[in-house]
C-alpha cells in the first residue's frame, strides 16, 4: 500500500488496548508510507490486553491536532474506558475533529467521540455493546465490517482489520 507519504497519523491509547488493534493498523500506516505517532496520557509504554508493549512518542497533555494529518483510535475495552476519561485525549480527539481531519475508530475505540461529541449525525459501526452509547450520541449505528462516513472509518472487531486497514489508508489518503 502506498498513499500516506509524508503524513503524521495520531494512535490514542493507554493499557488494555486490544493487540492487533494498535498493531495491524501501525503497520498499514508503515507500509503506506506514514508515520505513526504513540499519543498516551501514560510514560514510558504502553501494554495491551495480551502483552504487546510498545514507547509512547508523546504525552497527549503535549500533543497537537495540528501535528497530525489522521487519528486511529484502538479498541480494548479498558483503554477505551481509562482514554475517554483522560480530558487531554478527549481534546485532542475533538480538535482533530474539528479541524476536519479524518479518524478511524476499532470495536472499543469508538467510545472517546461520544464524550468528543464527534458522532452526531454519523452512519458508524462498532462492537455491538457501544450500540446504545453511540445512538445515544447522536450516531447511526449499523452492524458492518467497516463503515466510512465522510471524515470516520470504523470497524466492530480484530476479524474486520483488513477492510479497516484498507479503509483507513484510502481515507487518510485522500
């Protein structure tokens, strides 16, 4: 895949973080030609659900929407809790939102735009237990493999990474 030359793609995260949804969607950044960047309101690492480890490049109390080109934001059920409760995420969520910048969201991942305010008016997927959290914020939920709606990607599950994956590089290309 080639596409994101030159562009700077934001992944939002803390401990908990499902594996491969930090790791397959890193890669196709990589392989596409884009630079990923770690954004956590941890130091230090990071550690998934299943022990993948990785640095964090930046505290997100020093990250700037305007750095990034693209956020992906990777599911797990308690990073997506502990994240959404972090106000400098949720910030720099909102702003790179607001900014008009595209996002892509997997299974869990998508629970930091409801407390952005981000999903009003939206045709989104997710794991199905943030069905009712998502409606609630205003999003059209359906049960998709990867749905793409103007500036969001987004996707239920590990099984649906490479539609994300694919989605998220067209998306982040364009």
């Amino acid at each position: 895949m080639a596409g994101l030359e030159g562009k700077n793609v934001a992944f939002v995260l803390t401990d908990g973080f499902e594996d491969s949804e930090l790791t397959s969607p890193w890669q196709a950044v990589v392989d596409a030609g884009g630079t990923p960047h770690l954004i956590s309101p941890k130091d230090g690492e990071v550690e998934g659900k299943k022990g993948h480890t990785q640095a964090i490049d930046v505290p997100v109390a020093d990250a700037s929407a305007e750095d990034y080109d693209a956020l992906v934001l990777p599911g797990g059920t308690a990073n997506a809790d502990k994240i959404r409760m972090d106000d400098h995420a949720v910030a720099l969520t909102r702003a790179i939102v607001d900014a008009g910048k595209p996002v892509a969201a997997i299974c869990h991942g998508a629970w930091i735009l409801t407390d952005a305010d981000a999903v009003r008016g939206r045709r989104m997927t997710s794991y199905p237990s943030l069905r009712t959290d998502l409606r609630n914020a205003g999003a059209d939920w359906v049960d998709e493999e990867v749905v793409v709606d103007e500036w969001l990607v987004s996707s239920r599950t590990p099984a649906d990474l490479p539609a994300f994956n694919r989605e998220l590089v067209r998306r982040f290309s364009g």
